[in-house]
C-alpha cells in the first residue's frame, strides 16, 4: 500500500549545454519509460515521478528526507569479489534519514 516516489536528477550542466524547455520533458519520458515494465508488472503501485536538476546525490537525498525506504541502483562490476558503491549510494547509506536498500543492476 505504500506510494514508490521515482526520481531522475539532471546535472546542472544541463542547464547550459541544452537551453531549450523540452529538455526537463524529454527526461520526465525517459523515466516514465523505465518504469513502464515494473508499472505494468505491478499496476496497483501508485507511483510518482520526480525529475529535478542538481547533482545526483542531493536530490535523492532531499527526495527520501520523509521515505520509509530508499531503494539506489548499483552498477555491477568484472569482478564478482569486490562490491563498490558508487557516490549517491555511498551518501544515501550514510545520510539518508531512512532504510536503504542497494540492488545491483546491469
């Protein structure tokens, strides 16, 4: 029954290198793309989508500050025996004032 908040950040040299107002659009479809087969996988998940510009990190970070659980991708890596965390998931375990959940993704 819990409400899943998606976010995609832009950085902010997408400010200066795209300056037209389809940009912030452009993304919002990229996103809603994305979620397309998790939404028609699970239809009664109510979902919101939340496009911002800044860097990665603070805008997860301001996006989960009222979560009940923040879920970060993790790229995976060649090797099977180390686990690195990239930065925004690296700042959401140690700054995020809720759960967080790292899953691993190609």
């Amino acid at each position: 029954g819990a409400r899943l908040r998606a976010v995609r950040a832009l950085p902010l040299t997408s400010l200066v290198t795209r300056r037209d107002d389809d940009f912030e659009a452009e993304e919002r479809v990229r996103l809603a793309e994305a979620l397309a087969p998790w939404r028609e996988k699970f239809p009664d998940v109510p979902v919101t989508k939340h496009v911002a510009t800044g860097p990665a990190t603070q805008v997860l970070l301001t996006a989960s500050a009222r979560g009940c659980l923040t879920v970060v991708g993790r790229r995976r890596h060649p090797s099977y025996v180390t686990w690195k965390l990239g930065p925004v998931a690296h700042a959401a375990l140690h700054h995020v004032p809720c759960p967080v959940a790292v899953v691993p993704h190609d």
